[in-house]
C-alpha cells in the first residue's frame, strides 16, 4: 500500500487515455506542458511539485515513435530530478520491440537500448500491453508487466461474429504469432491454422505454407500489430488459395496503420478489423475499412487502481 500521494501524468500520444480512464479517489492528474521546439527538439516542464511522490507517466510510444520516446525520457528525468518518490511508466504502445535481436553483426539491439534509457531516465517499474516480444523483459533490471488486450478484443469478434452464422477459425499469420492465436483460441474457443511466412524486407512478405483446415471457414487473422498490412494482405491471399474466406476479420492490439494500409487490406478481403486505443486513431471518413476501437481504458484502470493499492498485475497479464 503506497503511503505517500500518487500523481497521474500523461505524454501527448496518451492524453486520450487520460481522459477514459477512471482514476482511484488517491490518485490524482497532475500537470505538465510538453512543447516542442521549431526545430523539433522536445521541451517538457512539471508545472507542480512531485517531490516525495509516486509519479504514474501514461506513455505511449506511438508513430512518430522517436519523439514521443523522448518525451517519455524526458517526462521521467523531470520527475528524477524533482525528487519523485517512484516513477512507474505504463507504456500502452512499447516502440523498438520488434527488436529483440541483432539481424546482422554490425546492428544494434533497439529494445535493449530502450530499456537501458529508460532506467537511466529515472523510470522504476515498466508497464506495457501485449509488447511485441515478452523476451524484452528481460533487457530490464527493474520490474516489468505485461498486461494484455486479448480478452477485451476477443468479447468484441465474438459479439461481432454471433451475428453472422459459419465455422470460424483462428489464423496465426507467421510462427511469431502461434502464441498470441493460442490465447485467442482459448476466448473464443475456436480452432487454430498456423501460416509459415518467410519476410523478404520490411514490408515484403511471402506465406509458404497453412498448417490447419481453412477450407469454407471464417478466419480470424490475429497479430500483436499492424504496421503495413503487408502480412495481413499476404495471408489473406494465402487462406484464399487454401479455400477459406472469402471475408476477413482481423484483430490487433497496436494499430499502427501507416498510409495505405486499410485501403490494402480492404482491397485484399478484410471485412472487419478489431483494434485497441493504444495508440489514438485518427478517423479518415473516406478509409474503406473502418476499424472497430476497442479501449484498453477499462484494462489500464485496473492496472494503475492495484499499482496504487500495492496489488498483483498478474491477472491482466
């Protein structure tokens, strides 16, 4: 049980997220300004003491990833330096998590840089959702939780899903997500196909093989994130050829979305795509998929309440 006041601050890719969350009565929002300079560079001030408290930094490092890891370091030195009791950052969106490991011999381990920063910075304990690679944890010498969405996505596919009548499967696009489809299938009580993706580049992937019957079923295409939709497309491609389809749905965690992606991933099939507000998604009127947003606001109240009260995270995880 935390003794000392708890102060709530956000980044400006989470502020969204402040908004939705419902805050214990002990645990208040604080104030920040964070500007950024002609330049680029970003500039952060605490606009009230923290000194002697237990500082919570709501965080994501959502697209531009660079920056807003930065105004999370930043946000953290503050706290530090203002002689915060404990800073604990809840990063919804963990950016550099895809690696995990060096592709080649003269490249650098990003996550692990990551979490070197983020301890340097001052920061505590790492709150994250659904990373990319559970692995990251252990790059980090201080206490790392990874909650998760699936439950919450999955209850959305299966209200969607009892609408619209068909044997249904759920589809790991590569061997990466084998995991992730385990836990879907284990919601949604649905059987489990498997793609075996080889990636040429950053967004050129290619599926070699489906392990599991997709044929004359509705498949549910489940991945930590979306980037490209290139992996999306890709499979999509791959279960027609196999007889499945011929709609779509998708669900993800982290909607990255970069320019393009829906138009791709509508024009390859995709009738429906579950996400979450990890990262905020700016809505384009004219987009020919409309994603369904699921909040992870629920979730992080949990969260941040048995932070709070000094409870166990386990169970979201």
């Amino acid at each position: 049980m935390v003794e000392g006041p708890m102060i709530l601050l956000a980044g400006s890719a989470s502020g969204a997220l402040l908004a939705a969350i419902q805050r214990p009565a002990h645990l208040r929002a604080g104030a920040c300004t964070i500007q950024r300079f002609p330049d680029g560079e970003v500039s952060v001030r605490l606009d009230e003491p923290v000194r002697g408290s237990e500082v919570i930094l709501l965080a994501a490092t959502a697209p531009p990833v660079n920056d807003h890891l930065v105004e999370l370091l930043a946000l953290a030195d503050a706290c530090r330096r203002a002689d915060a009791a404990r800073v604990v950052a809840i990063m919804p969106y963990f950016g550099y998590a895809r690696s995990d490991r060096r592709n080649g011999e003269r490249a650098p381990i990003m996550a692990r840089l990551v979490a070197d920063l983020a301890e340097h910075a001052g920061i505590d304990h790492v709150v994250t959702v659904d990373v990319h690679t559970p692995a990251v944890e252990g790059f980090f010498r201080i206490p790392v939780d990874n909650l998760t969405a699936i439950p919450s996505i999955a209850a959305a596919c299966r209200a969607a899903a009892s609408s619209a009548p068909g044997e249904m499967v759920i589809v790991a696009p590569d061997l990466g997500a084998v995991r992730l489809a385990n836990r879907y299938a284990t919601e949604l009580d649905l059987p489990v196909a498997v793609c075996n993706k080889r990636r040429a580049g950053g967004a050129d992937v290619a599926i070699r093989r489906i392990t599991g019957d997709v044929a004359r079923k509705r498949c549910i295409i489940v991945d930590d994130m979306i980037s490209t939709g290139s992996t999306i497309v890709e499979t999509v491609r791959a279960l027609n050829d196999a007889g499945a389809g011929p709609e779509h749905t998708v669900a993800a965690t982290h909607a990255l979305l970069v320019h393009g992606s829906l138009e791709k991933m509508a024009s390859a099939g995709v009738r429906e795509l579950f996400v979450t507000d990890t990262i905020a998604q700016q809505r384009v009127p004219s987009a020919a998929l409309e994603p369904h947003i699921v909040s992870i606001a629920p979730l992080l109240s949990l969260a941040i309440g048995r932070i709070v009260d000094g409870g166990s995270l386990r169970e979201l995880a």
